[in-house]
C-alpha cells in the first residue's frame, strides 16, 4: 500500500458518492456525502469490505446489520462501502439473503477515489482493504483499523471503541459500557 492511512485527529475527507438504499425498484440509490451524520450532529461509522460476491465480507455486512440499532442507539450514522458499483451492490442485495434487509447504505466508490484518499486501497488489485473508520459528529476521524482482506473484522469491538469514544473518558484496557472509567476512579481518590 504506498498511501498513508488517514489516521486519528484528521479531518474526513469531503465526497458525494452514489449509494445502494434499497432493492425496492425505482428506490434503490442515492446520493450521500460525508455529512450524512454530522448535519444531525452524529458520529459516522464507514467500514469497507473489499469485494461484493465473496465470501467474507457478506458475513460482516450482515452482522453490521444485527446491530444496526446499536449504532442508531448511540447516535451514530452506519455506512457500508466497497469499489464495486452501486449496481453490483444492488444485484448483491437481491441475490443474497443476508444483504435484502440492510438498515444501512452500501457506497459504491467506483472511481475508487475515497478509498486512494483514505488510504486503504490495495496497490495490486485496486480494491478496498477491510478498513473501519469511526468519525465525530465534527468530521474528525477518532479511529481507525485496517485489516488484511483474508480477516474479518469484530463488530462488537466497533461498538466497544465507540462507546469509550463517546464517554470523552479515559477507558482501560477491555473497558466496556457501564464500567467505571478511569477518570472517574481518580476523582474519587
């Protein structure tokens, strides 16, 4: 990968790309821009998969699914991207069970320019690698992960970051929602 990862503290870059919402026909696409979540004031979870009709990566999408109220319970906006386009999204979607229900938008980046300006795109074959970016409600990207394109990713752990984000806390190691944080144990000493 010769680009550089858009890493933490770095604002998320500005795009208007099309988006798989439905396979209901004449409803299935929109346009959506990185103000999808902030022009509400909610923070944005963009995670890419690196190809539609594999193996891997209907897994995660759909478990991104299961817990698709858990994100909107936290205020958070849930997009799912990849290189294909969105009509390949959208034949996906209709051909494989676990996709026909989504909650979330799929993001086609057929020009792949988000995912070269992101970082992730894989030098040799052009596509996206498994890359999850949680973004503020002011556009500033506060985590990232990128993963080998053999290796799913853990949603759990997405909402477990999120949720440590979110308390503007110090959070220990394995820190889940409801424990105490560590800046609240040193203000009771």
């Amino acid at each position: 990968m010769s680009n550089k990862v858009l890493s933490i503290g770095n604002q998320f870059p500005a795009f208007t790309k099309k988006a798989v919402v439905s396979i209901e026909k004449g409803k299935e696409f929109t346009e959506i821009t990185e103000q999808v979540g902030a022009k509400d004031g909610k923070w944005t979870v963009m995670f890419w998969w690196p190809k539609d009709f594999t193996f891997v990566c209907p897994t995660e999408i759909a478990e991104f699914n299961k817990k698709h109220s858990e994100f909107t319970d936290r205020d958070t906006v849930l997009i799912g991207a990849s290189t294909d386009s969105e009509f390949v999204h959208a034949a996906w979607r209709r051909d494989h069970a676990d996709l026909r229900d989504l909650k979330f938008p799929m993001l086609a980046d057929t020009s792949k320019s988000l995912a070269e300006e992101l970082g992730i795109l894989d030098d040799a074959e052009k596509i996206a690698y498994r890359a999850t970016f949680i973004i503020d409600p002011q556009g500033i990207v506060r985590w990232v992960s990128v993963y080998d394109l053999s290796v799913g990713r853990s949603v759990q752990e997405v909402i477990r970051v999120l949720d440590a984000l979110q308390t503007d806390e110090l959070c220990p190691c394995n820190w889940s929602k409801g424990e105490e944080t560590l800046t609240t144990a040193l203000a009771l000493n």
